[in-house]
C-alpha cells in the first residue's frame, strides 16, 4: 500500500534535495517514514494489527532489496530508500496471510510497477495499492487485507491523525485528504439511506488502521496523482464515489480496489492531455514559423 502517502510525503523521498541541518526539520525527506513507522508502532501495541513481525521485517526488505537492484538496472545508480521503506511497511501493515510468500511477492511486485508499468515516464499505481490489489485478485484464498476495525482507543488515533494532517498541511497536499475524508462522510450518510443502516456504521471504518495509511499514504502519493490541485480534489472524489457503489455490493476491500480503478485512469488522462497539448502546441509554433517564413520570402 505503496505506496504509497507522508506519503505526501513521498514528494520528498526521491526526487528533492535535503538540506545540510534538515533532520530536524518536518520537510525531510525521513519525516514520512518516520510517522509511518510511528503508525505501525502506535498500531500494534494498542491493537495488534501485524500478522507477526517476522512477516512484516519480510515485506520491508523485499521492497529495500528491490528497489535497489532495479535502481540500479534502470538508472545507474543507488536510490533513496525512503519511498521504498514506505511500500514495504505498508505491505507489512495492510497484508494479511498465515504464509510468508505474499508479503515477499507482495513487495516486489509494488516495486516493480514503478518501474514497468509506466507511461510518459510516469508510474500509474501507488506502488503498495498495486501489489496489494494484485495479491487480493489472485490468491484471495491465501490473502486478505488488514481489518477496517480500529477499537476503543480514542488518544492514538487522535494523535496519529493530528500528526498526519501538520505533515501533509507542510507537504501541500492537505486538500487531497480533506476532500477524500469529506466525501467519504457524505457519501456514507447517502449509504445510510439508502441501506437504512445507521450513520454512524457507515463512517466508522474510516477510523481503521487501513484508513490512517489509505488517506496520508496512498492517495496523497505526488508522483500518482494529477498535477493540478482542483483535478486532485476531483479525483479523490471520484474515488469516494466508487468506493461508496463498491461497499454498496458488499466488496470488503472497496477503498483500496477505488483507488487502484480510479486512480490511473485519471493519471492516463492527463498524461493524455498533455500529449495532446504538446502537439498543438508544435503544430502552432510550426505555422508561426511557416508565415514568418512567408513574409520574409
């Protein structure tokens, strides 16, 4: 669950420089694996969310391992591992199997989707969303995905979603969040009426474990979402409406199989977009240059 994300968090684990004296500083690039590990910590101890450590310390270093080999092979060179560790933990906190050999195929197979399944060199799947849908798809028998039950302690999960949104409010992708969690209650009390349970049912699963990493993680993910703020508003919109006709059918798993439909379409589209942009564009500046051609003739 790459993977993305915070997640947002992932925008600082690859591709922006840190500064000399940053450590202590929110915008680090360690900041997001720092509170993702914070999650998982905070989650086990109150609530016993990990299958086992083992299986868990697994999925990690299938996605660190990866990550480098294929850094390596792709782009000459040692990655950061931050984004890689972000995937990993995720894969060890949201995958749920009595077999160790989903979380390592589960880690590789999140990795491997940044860097095979790219278009415009851009990757389509929050890496962890992938490989964790991948897993549900075709071995549902052996797999299945952290509960969406939280418990009754109020005070972590106060503080995990304080900490969250100060994290993303600094990385600018506070609206993706916001938007997503305010859809999400709409789109629950239009569940409540139309199935006739209560309210309250409806919202409760957005205090799960899966939701603390879905909203700060997955879908606030910089280099899976659309560029434009309005246009990621709109999407993680979209996702809240799938996921609201998915959970309608009783799909157990609705957020994470919303974001991996939603989600690349909406990257496709605009990368769409831009090609077809890109080729007005040429095709003007060649007419410019065919008249300025013309008058000096």
């Amino acid at each position: 669950m790459s993977e993305s994300t915070i997640q947002p968090v992932r925008a600082a684990t690859l591709d922006v420089p840190v500064s000399r004296g940053s450590w202590i500083g929110l915008n680090n690039r360690y900041i997001p694996p720092l509170f993702i590990t914070f999650i998982l910590v905070v989650g086990h101890l109150f609530y016993g969310i990990l299958e086992s450590y083992e299986r868990t310390a697994l999925a990690i270093v299938c996605a660190l391992v990866t990550e480098l080999v294929l850094g390596r092979i792709f782009f000459g060179k040692w990655l950061n591992l931050s984004s890689a560790y972000i995937s990993g933990i995720s894969v060890g906190i949201l995958l749920r199997s009595p077999a160790f050999w989903p979380y390592a195929l589960c880690s590789v197979l999140s990795i491997m989707s940044k860097y095979v399944l790219r278009v415009k060199g851009r990757h389509l799947w929050n890496p962890s969303n992938f490989g964790i849908c991948v897993l549900l798809f075709l071995a549902p028998e052996t797999v299945a995905a952290l509960s969406v039950q939280w418990g009754n302690y109020k005070w972590p999960l106060l503080v995990i979603w304080i900490l969250g949104s100060v994290i993303i409010y600094r990385a600018k992708r506070i609206h993706i969040s916001v938007t997503y969690v305010a859809s999400f209650f709409a789109f629950a009390f239009l569940r409540s009426w139309i199935t006739g349970d209560p309210w309250f049912a409806e919202v409760a699963p957005i205090t799960g474990p899966m939701y603390q990493l879905f909203v700060f993680f997955m879908i606030t993910d910089p280099k899976t979402t659309v560029k434009s703020k309005k246009w990621q508003c709109v999407v993680v919109f979209v996702v809240a409406f799938v996921e609201m006709l998915l959970r309608l059918n009783q799909v157990v798993h609705a957020p994470l199989y919303a974001l991996f439909l939603v989600g690349p379409a909406a990257m496709l589209i605009e990368i769409w977009l831009e090609s077809r942009r890109g080729k007005q564009t040429e095709i003007g500046s060649e007419q410019g240059t065919i008249g300025q051609n013309y008058k000096v003739g």
